[in-house]
C-alpha cells in the first residue's frame, strides 16, 4: 500500500490559478529555483504543465525532505534533484537562474530571511528572467480583507517574526537588489501573485 504523502490544501487550492500566471510568464526556456517547495504539489504540478522548464526544487534543511517522495513517485524528466537552501546561509546554488518562484513563504521568514532571499534571487536571475512570489500582502499599510487581518494576527501569536509583508517594503527591496515590482495579479482569497523582473542597468 502506498503511503500517504504530505499534503496541503492551500497548495491544491491554488496550483491553477497560479499556473495560468506563470505559463504568461516563464515563456522561454530555462531553470526554475523554486523556494520552499515543501510537500512538492507545485514543484510536480507546475513542472508536469511546463515542460519547457527545468525546475529546481529547494526547501529548509529542516523541510527538505517532505517533497522528496512525491517527487520521486512523479518522475518528471524536467525536476532536477531537490537541494536544501536555508537562504540565511551563504550556500546558494552558483549558476544563474532563468526563472525564480516562491509561495507561501515572505510571511513566515522573518524580514532579515525575505531581505536575504531577495538578495539571493537578484544576484543569480538572468537579466530577462523574472521572480514570482505568492502569498498574501498588503497594500500602503492596510489589510487588503478581513481574513488577511485574522491571518496575520495568527501568524504574530506562533512567532512574533512572522507576518504580512506590504507592497511598498517588498518594491522597494527589490529595488535595493536591482529588481522592479513589474505586476501584482490578485489571486484567490485574497493573495496576490507579484512578479519582480531584473531592472535595466
């Protein structure tokens, strides 16, 4: 019998919509480091309908591992083998990516880890590439619904690090890295899809 796999809801809930963003988006060919792939539905999902792509999966140290048994079962010729990127740390992979892609994770880093994996990601995407982050957000300050408030207040009480992150503090990070907020396209309850592209020199 089969073992049941990690699993989660949100990631099934919202492979779709994402997927429509991304296919309009990683258009050309090219490697994909993904961050936080965590139970691996994304990873199998996303690479399954774009073959083109080559999609490198990355997690936690401490999470690396829920993905890999999906991922293993999936097969895809176009996922390479998962590598472990605590983006704190120095160890970032060397080569230069077409194509970078998160969910769900701004708002639980702590702001030094989401200024680090900007850092990371700006030094290494190619100069037509683009950064595609999901999560919920806020806009100038204020909760875009009442459920993103819930959310975060949530959040704060599991770790006084953790929170949603504002549009403006995100913008303005990636200009420090040489990259520009290029799009925001809304997502189903009440997240946002931003899409960050390279800055001209």
């Amino acid at each position: 019998m089969t073992r049941d796999l990690p699993y989660a809801q949100a990631c099934e809930n919202n492979k779709t919509p994402i997927l429509e963003v991304l296919q309009a988006v990683f258009d050309a060919p090219g490697k994909v480091l993904e961050i936080g792939t965590y139970t691996g539905q994304h990873a199998e999902h996303f690479a399954r309908a774009m073959p083109h792509l080559q999609w490198q999966p990355s997690d936690h140290p401490d999470s690396a591992h829920l993905c890999k048994e999906r991922l293993a079962q999936a097969a895809l010729p176009n996922v390479l083998p998962m590598i472990e990127l605590d983006v704190g740390d120095t160890n970032w992979p060397a080569e230069t990516f077409q194509w970078a892609f998160s969910a769900n994770t701004a708002h639980i880093m702590a702001w030094p880890e989401v200024e680090k994996m900007f850092h990371g990601i700006g030094e290494r995407l190619a100069q037509d590439g683009a950064f595609c982050l999901y999560g919920p957000f806020n806009e100038q300050g204020e909760y875009t619904s009442d459920s993103n408030r819930r959310f975060d207040q949530h959040l704060k009480s599991r770790a006084p690090h953790m929170g949603i992150r504002d549009l403006d503090d995100l913008s303005a990070l990636a200009e420090s890295v040489g990259m520009h907020l290029a799009d925001v396209h809304p997502m189903p309850a009440n997240n946002q899809l931003l899409v960050f592209r390279p800055s001209a020199n």
